[in-house]
C-alpha cells in the first residue's frame, strides 16, 4: 500500500509542476508581436491582383529562443522570425522584405526607406518622385505591394508600375529590395 501512496504522490508533484510551468508568463523575448511601424514588402513581377496577395503578419521578436537560429547572424533578418529577405531568384520570382523602423532593420535600404516613409507620415502614395529620373519607355509591369502597420495604423498598398525603373522614381528606397 505504501509503494501505490508513493507513486501517487509522486504523480501528483509532478502534474502539479507541470500545471505551475504552464500557467506561468512567457518570456519577454519569445512571440510577441513588435511595436512600432513596421511593413512586409514584395516586388512581383507582372501584374498581380490585391486578392493574390499574401495576408500581413505581424512580425514576431524572437531572440535568444533557443533552437529557432534567428536572429544569429547569417539566418536573414535578426529576430523578426523570418529566416530570409527574398522568396525569388532576384529576377523572376517574388522579392520580398520586412522592414522594420525602430530601429531600421530587415531591408537592404533600411535606413533611407524608414526616412521617406517618415517624412510621408507612413503612406507610400506621398513619397515625392525622385527628381530627373530618365526611366526606359519598356513594358516590363512590377508590382509593388506593402502591407502591416505605421504608426499603429494598418497599412495596405499595392500598385503596378509599367517598370522597375518607374517604380522606384515614385518610391523611392521603400522597394528597392536588391
């Protein structure tokens, strides 16, 4: 009878820590969404609808949990739970970045394209066109699109430029992935 009174008691410390690690907070660093402004970009080349378009995810800070590998160096964006910059080849697939402003991170122009988009109040239509830009007269369709959140307002913009020349007078460093 002891040996049963034994076991059971035994189980029973053990649900009951079990129980405590559940209830307990997570840290600090593992999940939570970051504050601030933040946008996940892609370059698509041709012409690509709103609805084709992936939903936004909030980026997640995500250092010092161990087993992830973000936010070593060499595993793409430091800490935002996203292993790489780009989901294409450069040139025929989908490019894609989160930018992150506070402070810049995640894009190859981060520090510039925070800077415009702080002088715009966060809306990418309000980038002024970069003076004197000579863009070749080639039909060659991009699509820039911007989802997440500046200033804790959403953030959705997609536009489709006749080429990547175009698109970069209108925005500036914003797209600028490469």
């Amino acid at each position: 009878m002891t040996r049963i009174t034994e076991a059971l008691r035994g189980a029973l410390t053990v649900a009951a820590a079990l129980l405590t690690t559940a209830a307990a907070p997570a840290p600090a660093t593992s999940q939570q969404a970051v504050p601030g402004s933040w946008l996940h970009l892609t370059v698509t080349p041709g012409e690509v609808s709103t609805h084709a378009l992936p939903p936004p995810r909030a980026p997640f800070r995500t250092e010092g949990v161990p087993g992830t590998g973000i936010g070593s160096p060499g595993t793409g964006i430091p800490g935002t739970g996203i292993g790489s910059p780009g989901t294409g080849d450069g040139m025929h697939g989908t490019r894609g970045a989160l930018l992150l402003c506070d402070p810049p991170q995640g894009h190859p122009h981060a520090a510039r394209a925070c800077a415009e988009l702080v002088a715009a109040e966060g809306d990418i239509d309000r980038i002024p066109d970069r003076p004197g830009a000579l863009c070749p007269m080639i039909y060659a369709p991009v699509t820039a699109a911007a989802r997440g959140a500046w200033d804790g307002r959403p953030v959705t913009y997609t536009h489709t430029f006749a080429n990547s020349c175009a698109m970069g007078a209108a925005t500036g460093a914003v797209f600028a992935l490469e």
